[in-house]
C-alpha cells in the first residue's frame, strides 16, 4: 500500500477512471472501467489509493486479475481491514501463480470463503503441514499413482489431486486434517470408479446438453459423493466410516439420492440418470465440504492425453511381441484379451504372453479409465524395437528433453517486490549433470600456471592447522607480557590487578564449508568462460591443500521453469576425474536467474555439519533472464531476498564479479564490503584463490 497520498481529497469517478485505465489498458477483456470507478468513488481517499496500488500489483501478473480486484473492491472492504484486503489479493495471485487465471477469479469471488477463512485462522489446518503423510495415503490406494498440489479448490484432473492450502471450514484443526483425508479420498476415488466417464458413458455429452453446465457439475459433485463413498464401503470400510462420521447424515435434499446410488454396485450412469431428475427442478445442491468439486474440462484434457499416450504403449509392446521383433510365424492373427476373474491376460495364437511391465501398467491405466482396452491398442504399432513411448526416448537425450517433459527436482519460491510477498513455487529447479569435458584440461591449465598454484598452495599451507595464541588466560604455558605489565601498573596505582597473566595456545582448527555458485550464462562466453574454469582449477588444488569441505556448481537456465544447477563437484566428491572433467565442460549456456540458484544451494550447504557456512558466487554481470519480468528490479530484488534468506540461516556470502557496472547494483544485494569487481577477467583465476583465502581466515 502507497503511504504517498498527495491529499485527503477523495478522487472523482473521472479521475479513479482514467488512473484504471492506465493500470488495466493490457486486459483483454476491453471493458469499460467507468462503472468500477463510480464504485470506488464513494470509498475514503486512502481506501481509493489501496485499491488502485493493489489493482496495480495484480495487473502486473494478469491484466484480468487486476480488473477483478478494482470490480470486488468496494464489497471486500466492507468486510476486510487492510491487511485483510492485501491478504485477499495476495491468495488471489497466489492462485494464479499455482493454478491460473480462472482458479484466481473464483478465489477472488468466493469472498465468504475467504473471509471465514480469515475468521477460523486459529482453527485451520495447513496442506504443507500434512503434505508429506496425505501423499503417502494416496500413494497406498490401489491404482495410479497421483500427485498432490495446493489449489484454490479442491478437485483432480485425474492425474494430481489439488486440495486447498488451508482449509478452516471444521472447528478444529484435527477436523479439518480430517477433511483433508476425506477429500483426497473422495477424489481419488472420482479417479478410480469412472467419474469422468468410461468407453461406454460419454461424460462430456452427457454435460452438453444442460445450458446450467456449473449447476449441473454441481449437483453431478453432490450425488457422485453418495455414490462413492457407498463403493468406498465396500472396497474401505474403514475409511468409509471415517467419510461419514466427518460429513454427519446426509442433507434432505440427498435422501433420494443415498436410497438410488447408495449401493457398492452403482455406475456413473445411474448417476447421470438421477443427475436429470435433479436438473429438472430448480433446487441446488446442498453443500458438502468434503466432495469437492468436479473440473471437467480440466478431467477430460488429461484424461485423453493419458489414453492416447497408454494406448501408444501398448501398441508398440504388442508390435514387438507379435512379430516385429523377432517373433517366428506371428503377424497373421491380431492379440485378444482376456478380462476373467479381474485379470489382465493377452495372448497371442493361443498363448500367453507377456507385457514389458511399462506396458502392463499402461493397460491397467486404460481398464481404469474406459473399463475396456480400447481396440486400437490391439492394432500393432509397426516394426521398431521396443520403447515405451518417444517421451521416455527423449528423456534419455539431451538436456532440453530432460527439462521439457520431466517434473522439477525441486521448486522454489519466489520474491516479488511488488506484492511484498513469495510467488509460492515459482521457479522450476533442475539439477543436470555436465557431460565430461576433456579429460586433459586441468592437467593443461596446472602445467600452465605451475609458478601460481605453488604459491598459493604455500599460501595456503600457512593456514592449516595453524595454531593460535589466546592471551589473558587464568594458566597457560606462558606468561602474557602484556597482562603482566597492566598488572603491575593497576597495583601501582593502587587497584587490584587483573588475575589472567598467561597465554595459551589452541589449535586453530577449521570448521568451514564453501560452495562456489559459477555463472554459467550465455555472456560468459569466451574469456569469461576460460578464466572461470582456471579460477576453479586453481582454487580446487589449493582448497585441496587446506582441507576445508567444499562443493562447486553451475547455474543458468531459460525462464522460471527451466531454471538449470549443474554440479561440478559435491561436497562428499573427492577432487578425481570425474570432477576434473567437469570443470572442464563448464561452458556458457542461457540465463542468469539468481535468486533460485542461491535458494537450492544454500540449502545443500546448510546440510552441512561445519561451524561456518560461506557462499561465493563468481559471476560477470547483473540477475537477469529471457522474456519475463526478472531482468531489471524484480532480479536485483529477488536475488537480494534470496541472500537475506541465506545470512538468515547461518551462511556468509560473496560475491565475485567482472561486470564494470557491478558497482550499481552489487551493494543492493551484498552490501558494501562482500563483492569484489574485477576490471579484467585475466585476473579472476588468482584473485578467486586470494579472495578466499582473505575471506577464511
């Protein structure tokens, strides 16, 4: 919120209009703003500048956000304070950032939710307080696997389940971790038991012919939750019980309901069919916290995305199994099926076969979702050696196949400096191993600066286990002239005298752990590049000298989602070959987007047992990355929270830089005496070595 409010005058509805269109002239939408701003004329001058600083933020990500900010304003601050209404926003971008642009617009709509929200905080129950124990619950349901993620409702699109990240409808927060259960549950089970359809039910048809689509979704949400939960009683009676001593009896308007689709037997059919006679009335349905909510087009794009990818499988199993691939006399006669007993058996010319296991557990996927393999599984892919699908092929490939298709390593948060909040996993982390260099090149670069490395190598010795005198001890070895001589001045002058007149000596062990963070970016190319890789070469024999524990990795990358680590050198790697080929395949790559990197190996340095934690980040020019905002204040600003976060947990950091115009922004985010600005990358190998030396001791 601006506290630069030039005058308490309130603004006019043409001046709250023409500052609207200025904030907003990117929607798409093209709509007036003139009804918004004669809402928010009636509001205080303060409340007026909070809105439009807030319509601002939110325009920033999402012109329509920002649109539907000033629209709701007037009717949320007349139940929100200030920190209220800058938390409200604040979710509604946070869902952006995790679900997109219609999750936030319901968010943002769905003011009584949040508000209770608000009002039961002490209650609530968190998603990443249960995360980890609630994924494992699904894990140990039959079926597929799914993953689970926050979002601002809870539903699945058949392969992730997302659940709110708070959730505060229950009195208690045990309740509502209950909840949490029973909602997974719930929906895995929409997963399990043909909610979004099967070969034989077409769900999307069914849905295209009711022009009340959500009211129709709605109540399909309701009875679908009394259908399954009944199946859940047969397959989990455990857990069926736990649903239903949590939701409580069944609200009237579902009494019909639980006496039609009550019963372990009941298909989605009978739910469209008792879904018609609903639909006929006006009544709602009735609410039910635990259900969830049915995103249909979200359900149905995975879906076909996943049978046409299973379906490819199986197809290319078959080929191989039929002929193809060597079978002698096969080719004539198509694979059949058999389902008996609830086992999956192909055969071919009157035998049994076997699937690779990729393609068995495609097939059982596809009984899943269309209770039958559909009959183009049955038709060979053609000739080809087995591989389960050309995605799995790329991912043995190069390092874009890897990024594109795989789920991060890890994701990191985000600062935005304009929120004053964390993009909430922003940034997509990958770690990727270098592929060996030449395997010469550090034997090359030593012989070449053999006279450098012998001195810094003695340089260095000099600090190993170098032992240091401590004076104004109680006893010790020797006497503390120092002391003595204060001593005998205090008696002088007639005051007693300091008892500490010896020194002692200790051993100065160290206790230090160092992680160099290289610039990888495509501006390093060339010299930069080179005297990188000889800053490496030269610190690692000396480091090898010293015997601090100490790793080295590389970063770049190409937007938020593929930010790039590549480790050169872990800190539980010796300084072998291996690393040696590494630091030789350092080279330029793409982007600098620093807040990520310093995140992820902060945290692999702060797993390390040593009393001091130091960072050095050798680098050549400002945060910067491809076609977002991070280029410009919102990197300098990330990277400088990134940094706060670090010294936060006990890690020391520096930075090393050739970038001549570092002294504009390294201050910002270092401060003034932890970088170093190079005029000249010829002068980086010995000066990294130097700096480190004056920075550990």
């Amino acid at each position: 919120m601006t506290s630069s409010t030039p005058s308490s005058r309130k603004l006019f509805s043409d001046e709250l209009e023409q500052r609207l269109d200025e904030l907003l002239f990117a929607s798409t939408s093209h709509r007036s703003a003139k009804g918004i701003a004669d809402g928010l004329e009636r509001l205080k001058r303060e409340e007026q500048e909070r809105v439009l600083h807030w319509v601002g933020v939110a325009a920033q990500s999402y012109a329509e956000i920002g649109y539907q900010v000033a629209a709701l304003a007037p009717h949320a601050l007349e139940r929100l304070d200030a920190a209220g209404f800058e938390a409200w926003v604040l979710a509604g971008l946070d869902a952006y950032d995790r679900q997109g642009g219609q999750a936030a617009m319901a968010l943002l709509r769905d003011l009584d939710g949040f508000c209770a929200l608000r009002e039961n905080a002490p209650a609530a129950a968190s998603l990443a307080d249960i995360e980890t124990r609630l994924g494992r619950f699904l894990q140990g349901l039959a079926g597929r696997p799914l993953a689970l993620a926050a979002g601002a409702v809870a539903h699945t699109d058949t392969e992730t389940v997302f659940l709110p990240a708070q959730l505060a409808s229950l009195p208690t927060q045990d309740g509502n971790r209950r909840l949490y259960k029973a909602t997974a549950a719930l929906l895995w089970a929409q997963t399990r038991h043909g909610t979004f359809g099967t070969a034989a039910v077409d769900i999307e048809a069914a849905f295209a012919r009711w022009p009340e689509r959500e009211r129709a979704l709605r109540w399909f949400a309701a009875l679908e939750a009394v259908r399954l939960e009944a199946v859940l009683g047969e397959e989990l009676p455990g857990l069926a019980a736990e649903i239903a001593a949590l939701r409580g009896p069944w609200p009237e308007e579902l009494r019909a309901a639980v006496e039609r689709l009550g019963r372990p037997d009941a298909a989605v059919s009978q739910t469209l069919t008792f879904l018609d006679e609903c639909m006929a009335g006006e009544a709602e349905p009735p609410s039910l916290p635990h259900a969830g909510a049915i995103d249909l087009a979200a359900a149905l794009r995975v879906r076909a995305a996943r049978i046409a990818r299973e379906a490819e499988v199986v197809r290319k199993a078959l080929s191989t199994l039929k002929g193809f691939g060597g079978r002698q006399g096969a080719g004539k006669q198509a694979p059949t099926v058999n389902l008996e007993g609830g086992k999956l058996e192909f055969r071919l010319d009157g035998e049994a076969i076997a699937l690779p296991p990729e393609a068995q557990a495609a097939a059982q996927s596809l009984l899943q979702d269309l209770d039958e393999l559909p009959p183009e599984c049955l038709v060979p892919a053609g000739p080809g050696a087995w591989q389960p699908t050309e995605r799995e092929e790329c991912e043995s490939g190069g390092e874009d196949a890897l990024t594109s298709h795989r789920e991060p390593h890890r994701r990191y948060d985000e600062w935005d400096y304009r929120r004053r909040a964390y993009r909430r996993g922003w940034c997509h982390l990958f770690e990727i191993d270098l592929a060996p260099g030449d395997p010469d090149y550090v034997a090359k670069v030593s012989l070449r600066n053999a006279a450098p490395i012998r001195q810094i190598r003695r340089r260095f010795e000099l600090l190993r286990g170098e032992d240091r005198l401590l004076g104004r001890q109680p006893e010790g070895e020797e006497i503390d002239v120092d002391a003595l001589v204060e001593a005998a001045g205090d008696r002088a002058a007639g005051t007693e005298p300091e008892a500490r007149l010896y020194s002692r000596r200790i051993r100065n062990e160290r206790s230090l752990a160092a992680m160099f963070m290289v610039d990888m970016s495509g501006s390093t190319k060339g010299w930069v590049n080179d005297a990188e890789r000889e800053s490496l070469v030269m610190l690692c024999e000396a480091l090898e000298t010293l015997g601090d524990a100490y790793a080295i990795y590389g970063f770049s990358g190409w937007t938020r989602t593929r930010c790039d680590i590549y480790p050169v050198k872990r800190f539980d790697e010796a300084y072998d070959a291996a690393v040696r080929a590494r630091i030789a395949a350092i080279e330029a790559k793409d982007y600098t987007r620093m807040g990520v990197a310093i995140r992820h190996l902060t945290q692999l340095l702060e797993a390390q047992p040593a009393r001091h934690k130091l960072l050095v980040t050798l680098s050549d020019g400002r945060p910067d990355d491809f076609g977002d905002e991070y280029r410009g204040h919102y990197g300098i600003e990330d990277t400088r929270r990134a940094l706060q976060e670090a010294h936060e947990r006990g890690v020391r950091s520096y930075c090393v830089t050739i970038d001549r115009h570092g002294a504009d922004y390294l201050p910002r985010l270092y401060g003034p005496a932890r970088y170093t600005v190079l005029d000249d990358a010829k002068k980086l190998p010995l000066k990294v070595a130097d700096i480190y030396r004056r920075l550990t001791t």
